[in-house]
C-alpha cells in the first residue's frame, strides 16, 4: 500500500512537472514572425560574410583569387533566393527588424528589388566561374547595387 501511494505520488510529481515545463516551454517560444526574422538576419550574415573578401578583391584591397572569388559568388548565388521566404507577412514589425514599415505598402517594388538582387547574384556566379577579373568585379558591382538600391529604400539605417 505504501508502496503504491509512493510511486502515485512519484507519477503525479513527473505529470505535473512535465506538464509545467510544456508550458514554460511553449511559453517561450518565438512566434513564427520572430523566427523569420532570425532566419533572414542568418541568411544576411552568411551573405556578408562571402561579400567582404569579394568586396575586398573587387576594390583591389587584396589580391583577386579567382576561385576563391567564384566559391563566394556561387554562395551567394545560392543564398539570395532563399530571402524571398524570409519575409513573410507574420514577420512584419517583429523587433530588432531593420525593415522600413513601408516595404509591406510597396511589396511588388520590394520583390522586384529582391528578384533583381537574385538575378545579379546568379550572373556574378556564371561571370566569376570565368576567371576573368574585369569581368568578375563589373558583375560583382552590379550585384552590390542591386543590394543597395533595395537598402537605399526599405533598410533602416543602422
């Protein structure tokens, strides 16, 4: 018997806690818009992260490596469509975003902006599997004004 009432209070305690911790657990959990958010500043990290080096080379700040130059580019490539999914309705006014409000009144303008960032992005990875080096920077710069013209209009400054 006292055997029996230990192990129905010991169910009870493990019941009890587990159902707190889901509760704790669900609790603090990031809303599907907060995790967009994190998803896209993830995504922009790791874009930058390729874009420096490039940067760097296309402004003769450090020696230009070819494949080094088209690894990077091929990343990016690979990485800005990936944007288009980060920025979905329930991310809008999310704190610690750096998206102008107004982005969500000109949505076709900002995708545009975006899909022509997409577009460059994939040119530079076609231009820099090439090699050459005058041909690498030009596409990288277009790729970097595609980037600021969407920063110029829907980025908060920092």
């Amino acid at each position: 018997m006292r055997a029996n009432r230990f192990l129905f209070s010991s169910l009870a305690a493990v019941l009890i806690s587990m159902t707190v911790v889901g509760m704790t657990t669900a609790a603090d959990q990031p809303t599907p818009g907060e995790r967009a958010l994190k998803y896209r500043k993830s995504l922009y990290q790791v874009i930058v992260w390729n874009f420096g080096p490039m940067s760097a080379m296309a402004q003769d700040k450090m020696p230009f490596d070819p494949a080094g130059f088209a690894e990077r580019a091929q990343r990016i490539a690979q990485l800005t469509p990936m944007l288009a999914e980060s920025y979905p309705p329930e991310s809008k006014g999310v704190a610690d975003s750096k998206l102008k409000s107004k982005m969500w009144d000109n949505r076709a303008d900002f995708d545009a902006k975006l899909q022509d960032l997409v577009d460059e992005s994939a040119k530079l990875a076609q231009v820099a599997k090439t090699g050459d080096e005058a041909a690498s920077k030009q596409a990288f710069f277009d790729t970097a004004n595609a980037c600021k013209s969407c920063h110029d209009e829907y980025k908060a400054d920092d």
